[in-house]
C-alpha cells in the first residue's frame, strides 16, 4: 500500500487565516499546505454577499485545481456568507471557521450568553446568532469594521487601536447590560482579531473569556482528517506553499506576524477582479 500525504488547502482573503494555518501545522506537521490569501481583493467583510460568494468559489477552486483533498475556510466572512456555496461546488471536503468557534463557546460559556464580534458582512449575516442559537447559546453581536485596516496598517499596539478596541467594547458591554445580558465568552469572528487579542482583552469586562477559532478549527480538521483516512500517511514534514493576489513582499512581512514564523515560497496568483 502507498503512503499517501494529506494535501490541506487554506484559504483566506488575506492573512488572518495563517493563525489557522499556524495552528493545524502544530497538530498535523506531516500534512502538505496550500495557503492561498486573495489580498488583491481584501476586505470582504465590506463587500456583498454576491461579491463574497464569487470571490471566496474562485479562490477555493484555485485550490482544488493546485490538488487540495480538503480545504479549510479560515475566513469568518466568507464563512459566514459563502460556506454552502463553497461545499455545494467543491469535490472535496470543506470546513469553515462559524461552526467550530461556536462549538468552542459552547463548551467555554456558563451562562449562555456569547459576545461575537467580527467584521460587518458577518455580523449583518447573523451566521453567528444562528450557530450558537442551534447550541442553546444567546449571542450579541457587534461589527468592528475598524479593526482590519488597523491591523492591515501593523497598528497592532498602538493608542488609536486601544481606543477604537475600548469604544466597541464599551458599546457591546452596554448594549449587553441593557438587554440584561450575562455574557462569560467573547467570540473573536474575524481571523485578524487575535492579533488585537492584548487590546481586546484589555477593554473586555474582568470574567470575560476572549476566544479565537483558529485551534478549535484545527482541531476539528485534524480530527476529521484522521477519521477518514483508508491509507498509512506520511511522518515526515510535509511542504507549504503559499500563493497571494498581490503584493508578496506585504505577505512576506505581514504573514510572518500572523503565522509567527517566516513566510517563504510565495507564489503572486491572479484570480480577476
Ligand atoms: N478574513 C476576514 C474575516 O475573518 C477579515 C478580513 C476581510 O474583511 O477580508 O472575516
């Protein structure tokens, strides 16, 4: 029998999805990574549901078409509003990021009651609500669409941010006492937010738990990668590959941050407009 290799493809619209990446290479070293940031035409979180549903198909069949056996949508937006389409074209097996951050709140809250924050096309989906309603969880949700340009910027500890950070908070804290509201978790729905995650828990009421989905989607990855396979896998190290739709040398130095080590092999791809 063959020894075969996972081949994970990663897709995100910019950098933020190199926490999932971070994460599953830390649990699944001996896969093969494809790692594709659409940066050309980041942010979708600004952008319609039609706008994001065509980016985020011809972006994942980028990476069927490079050999992806399963593909893992580490974006909350086109998650939120692109995952049934992506599932419904897509010949391999999908996972996005709203279901696994929901089953991680769920297993984290006592009260029930979840803060989800994220970026203004997934907040106005209500992707969220509705996962963590499906949990018997009540979830606020608050759209902060300032915090990807400040993280785009490398603005990640700096006093505009802790301001902007504090003043969403204080907003999301007030509309929680108002609807008497007794929130335990804070969700962070965009890949770009754990980088803010100083700020963030800074601003956040004390008993508050910030989590981010980047491990618990990782987790559920490798698990279902694990329960499907019919063949011995490699042990060794497997290879990443990473393609962005513009500027490498932005990727190269923003990438880094995100994934906490030096972002090599990068290929410029154009997928249109
Ligand atoms: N990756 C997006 C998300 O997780 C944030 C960046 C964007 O708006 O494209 O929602």
């Amino acid at each position: 029998m063959s020894v075969q290799r996972w081949k994970i493809g990663v897709f995100d619209s910019g950098f933020g999805g190199l926490t999932v990446l971070r994460a599953l290479l830390r649990r699944l070293p001996e896969a093969d990574y494809l790692y594709l940031g659409d940066t050309a035409r980041l942010p979708y979180g600004s952008k319609s549901r039609e706008t994001i549903v065509r980016y985020a198909l011809s972006s994942t069949r980028f990476l069927i078409d490079q050999g992806a056996d399963f593909l893992v949508i580490a974006c909350n937006t086109a998650s939120a509003l692109a995952f049934d389409a992506i599932r419904a074209a897509s010949p391999v097996p999908v996972l996005g990021v709203i279901e696994t951050g929901a089953d991680e709140a769920r297993r984290s809250s006592r009260t029930g009651d979840i803060l989800v924050i994220g970026t203004a096309a997934t907040i106005e989906s209500h992707a969220y609500a509705a996962a963590c309603r499906e949990r018997g969880l009540r979830a606020l949700e608050k759209a902060c669409p300032l915090l990807v340009p400040l993280v785009e910027e490398g603005w990640l500890d700096h006093p505009v941010t802790r301001e902007v950070v504090r003043i969403y908070m204080d907003e999301l804290l007030g509309q929680a006492r108002q609807s008497d509201s007794h929130p335990d978790v804070l969700v962070l729905g965009c890949t770009h937010y754990p980088l803010l995650r100083p700020a963030i828990e800074a601003a956040a009421a004390a008993g508050l738990r910030v989590l981010d989905s980047a491990e618990a989607t990782a987790a559920e990855a490798v698990r279902r990668l694990k329960s499907a396979e019919s063949a011995p896998r490699s042990v060794t190290p497997g290879q990443r590959r990473f393609f962005a739709t513009d500027s490498i040398a932005k990727f190269q130095s923003l990438g880094a941050r995100f994934l906490e080590s030096p972002v090599e092999d990068i290929v410029l791809v154009d997928l249109g407009g």
